[in-house]
C-alpha cells in the first residue's frame, strides 16, 4: 500500500512540474485517501496486536 501512496505522489509531482493543475490534486488526493487508509489499518493491527497479547 505504501508503494502506491509514493506511486501516486511521484504522478502528482510530476503533473504539478509540468502544470496539469487537475491532474495533480487528483492523484495527491487519492495518494493521501491510500494514506489514511493505511494509517487506520496499522492503528488496528496494533490494537489486535496489543489485545491479542502475541
């Protein structure tokens, strides 16, 4: 999931350097959504982790 996260960051430097302004702040927002998504599921697989006692 991380490779996607810098995936879509490297498109959205890419466009913004060559002035696709949409096309740059399409691929940062998915690139921060993938994010998110990551940090909430690290946060529960901690949680799990902790409660799981393993």
């Amino acid at each position: 999931m991380l490779r996607l996260i810098l995936i879509f960051l490297v498109i959205a430097l890419i466009a913004a350097l060559f002035g696709f302004g949409g096309l740059a702040a399409g691929a940062a927002g998915i690139a921060k959504i993938i994010f998110y998504i990551f940090l909430v599921l690290l946060v529960i697989s901690l949680l799990f982790r902790l409660i799981g006692g393993r």
